[in-house]
C-alpha cells in the first residue's frame, strides 16, 4: 500500500539480489511508458523503483509544457 510519495531507503551494506531482478526493474520502467502510470502502480508492490520511476515521468511530463 502506498502512503504518498515519500522514498524511504536503507542501507543494507550489502547487494539484495531478490530486489533487482531485471523482470522487476522491467515492471516499474512501464510506469514511465505508460499513459496510465497511476493505474499500473496501484498494480505493484511498493518499491524504491516505483517511486525514482514516477518523479521521472513528472519531470518529463512538465518539461515538455
């Protein structure tokens, strides 16, 4: 469940390979080639990808006004 858009990220110190998984990182780049990125991200489980991938579509998105 999402709270808002607030990036939260902790340092393991160490790789986590579970959380980077190229057919992971493939679902949340979508977000940014979507027309309907708030649809899909209500789709997937929270993730720092979410988040890094919707503040780049805003950017793009209001440059481009």
């Amino acid at each position: 469940m999402y709270v808002g858009p607030i990036l939260l990220v902790m340092n393991p110190f160490k790789f986590i390979p579970a959380l980077a998984t190229p057919e992971l990182k493939s679902c949340y780049m979508d977000l940014v080639k979507t027309p309907y990125p708030l649809q899909l991200r209500k789709q997937l489980q929270p993730h720092t990808w979410a988040i890094s991938a919707m503040a780049y579509r805003t950017l793009k998105d209001t440059r481009a006004r």
